[in-house]
C-alpha cells in the first residue's frame, strides 16, 4: 500500500490545480487507504491528530506507546490502536512527537482551504500568525509574503499582530480596573489555547482570573467577517492546537480553516511559488506590542508597556511571571494553588519559547525569536494606544472608545 505522504503530496498539487475530484477518482482505483484519503477530504470531521493505521508497530509491549495524555485525550480501543478523543483532544502534538512509527500525525487542511480558494463565493482572506517572520526564509518580507498568498488565488493578506494589539489594549485594561491590591492577579495569555485548555479543565478553580477575551486569530476571523460578512477566513501558524481552538463552540464562527506555516510550505512547493522573488505588497499596521506576541515573554511586555502608557501613576504595576512549555505551565499553576506565587500577572505558553516555537515552525525557535524581536523593534508604534491603525479598526467595528472593549461581549469576548 502507499504511503500517507505519496498520498497527501499527490492531492496537494491536485488541490493547486483545482482538479482534486479527478484526482481523487484515479485514487480509489489505486492501493490507497481510505480512511486516510476521507481524513484529508473531510479533515473536519475528524480531530486535529489523525491515526494513520493500526498501532502493530510497538516491540517492546506498548512501553514507548504515547497513550499518556495531559488532557486525557488517548485511550486504547478494542483491538489495542491508539484511540483519539475528539473531544477532549487540544492539538498539543504531543503524542505526535512521542510516536515512534510515525502512526500519528496532525491534521492537514490544504484541500478545502484550496477549494475555498478557488470555488467560495466570498473573498478568501489569509490571517498570517505572529510568528510568521522569515519562516519562509530570510528573503521573504511580510510584503512578498502578501504578494505569494495573493498569486495562489487569495483576496489578501492579515497580520494577526494588528489583532493581538487590540486584546493587549483589552487586557491592559483589565488589569487597570481589576488589579487593585497586592494579592490581586490575572492569568493569561489568550493566544495560547493550551494554556487556555489546562486552566479550565485541570485548574478550573482559576478561570475567574483570566479575562474574558478571545485570542487574535478569533479577533481576526470575527472582525473580518462582520466587515465582510460573504468572506472566508484562513488562520496560517505554527501551531497544530489552533484547529482544534478554531472548532470550539462557542468561537467556532470566526475562521473556516487553519493551515499550519509547513502546510503552507507545502502549496507554495506545489504551485512552484518562490515567495522571495515576488514583489513587495507592504501594509504595515500592527505596533511592536501585537509583533512580539509569537515569543514567550511577549504578552507579558506587551501588556506591561500598555498600562504604564494607559495610566502612568498606577500605584501597582505589572509584575509578570512566564511559564515557557506545557510542563513549566504545570508547575506555575501547582506553585499558585500552592501560594508561592507573589507576580500578578502569569503568562502561560504550551510550547518552549512561544509560539515560535510551535510543533509546525519551520525555523528553529531561537531563530524565530530573534526575528520576531527583530520585526518588533521594526514598528513604528510601541504600544496599540499609540497606533492609527487600531484606533480606525475599533471604530469601524463601532467600538466608540478604548474603554468600550471592557462594555461591550461580542467580537472580543468570550464566556469560559
């Protein structure tokens, strides 16, 4: 039988083509699995991790199996295979990593993205995560970037950082109006589902701490569609998480699909797209603070910078703590159930280093995060509250001050 890779590549370029439905008849003529070519066709109907096959793989009585899950999302069916709980599955990949013989993998969403992009009826937008600077290699600008999504039939490129500058503001606000004495915290950040997922199902006695915002990539996708009701809208990152986030209930109206930075890679090889030799399509709107989002450290300074910017003479500042990888995130929490914490504001991120350092990065994370500081210090505004262009977003989508983010529940808030 061949391969799930001979498989994936075959219906990508296909995809590229806008030629999968015949691609797809010559397949089922051919040594393929079906359950793997109903995965990538439907990949919403399955989990963001996928099993390839049966798990006849282990020679050392399942020892090394990656049935040890933080969230209790694998299980062992009837016949000894790695089950995966849909529901209870956060796209962590860390049982991803942890198999051996490779029967496990993420999800990919290359072929409706693909379809979206040549057959909706809207404008298809790409939403292009924080930490996308120089993944694709160190010639290629967020503008030739722009100019590569555009070629492959998408109506434009988003920086999610212009997002991330608005839930900085939003946070930044919270805290002022929230944090009020000494023992007084909040948890965050929003960007990072994993950490979002272990306090409500493992901590959940802090959920009350944690602000009710969405993250920048459902910021992105809501804005988007209530400015163009008829669009589609693509988060691309490095993260497998991001699609099972992109599938919760409650936000699951803000982005159609979710492309990984590696599946992304994938089209441009396919459609022999170099984006280094395009030209420069630059729109450059997002503050330093939504840029350095992607590290870990980030929304903390982010948010830090923004209230001594909102209110100068505050009497208590932002003392902040990070937690850098799910083990480390584990560990601030036990430490603050414990009463060993003594910051009062704890940034939580799943993967080390960030989001730069994310399971799908193409880049290293440390030189990931030289690029994402680089581009950082690169921006022309410090803060959001500095920056023309949130300010002319939140009255577009009628928000009529700073202070009405905390008034009003819809685009940016959610319920945990």
């Amino acid at each position: 039988m061949q391969t799930f890779k001979d498989l994936y590549n075959r219906l990508v370029k296909a995809a590229v083509q806008n030629r999968v439905e015949e691609e797809v008849e010559e397949i089922r003529k051919q040594d393929f699995d079906p359950h793997q070519l109903d995965c990538l066709l439907h990949p919403k109907d399955y989990g963001p991790v996928w099993r390839l096959g049966d798990c006849d793989c282990c020679d050392d009585d399942g020892k090394n199996c990656p049935t040890k899950c933080l969230f209790d999302a694998l299980e062992k069916d009837e016949k000894g295979n790695v089950s995966i709980n849909v529901e209870k599955c956060v796209g962590c990949s860390g049982c991803v990593d942890r198999c051996k013989a490779e029967k496990l993998v993420g999800s990919r969403d290359i072929l409706p993205t693909l379809d979206a992009v040549n057959n909706a009826q809207g404008p298809v937008y790409a939403m292009i995560a924080p930490a996308f600077t120089s993944q694709f290699s160190e010639e290629v600008t967020p503008g030739k970037l722009r100019s590569a999504f555009k070629r492959l039939g998408f109506a434009g490129m988003l920086e999610v950082a212009l997002f991330a500058d608005i839930l900085t503001l939003k946070e930044a606000l919270e805290f002022d109006r929230n944090i009020l004495d000494e023992k007084d915290f909040l948890l965050t950040s929003c960007c990072c589902p994993m950490w979002i997922a272990m306090i409500r199902r493992v901590y959940s006695q802090y959920v009350p701490h944690v602000p009710g915002s969405v993250s920048p990539m459902i910021a992105c996708g809501r804005s988007i569609k209530l400015l163009e009701p008829n669009a589609v809208t693509v988060f691309i990152g490095p993260c497998i998480a991001k699609k099972a986030e992109a599938r919760e209930k409650d936000i699951a109206d803000a982005v159609d699909f979710v492309l990984t930075f590696q599946e992304v890679q994938d089209i441009f090889e396919a459609a022999g797209i170099d984006p280094a030799r395009l030209q420069e399509d630059s729109r450059d709107h997002s503050s330093k603070a939504g840029r350095i989002y992607a590290r870990t450290g980030g929304v903390s300074e982010a948010v830090q910078t923004t209230v001594e910017r909102l209110n100068p003479h505050r009497k208590i500042s932002v003392k902040a703590r990070q937690a850098d990888g799910m083990p480390a995130c584990k560990e601030l929490l036990g430490a603050l159930k414990e009463g060993r914490i003594t910051e009062n504001f704890l940034e939580g991120m799943g993967c080390v280093g960030g989001c730069v350092g994310g399971p799908k990065a193409i880049l290293n994370r440390e030189d990931g995060r030289k690029n994402v500081i680089a581009y950082g210090s690169q921006a022309l505004y410090s803060t959001p509250i500095d920056n023309p262009y949130v300010i002319d977003l939140l009255h577009r989508l009628g928000f009529d001050t700073i202070e009405s983010l905390l008034e009003r529940s819809d685009i940016f808030t959610r319920e945990f």
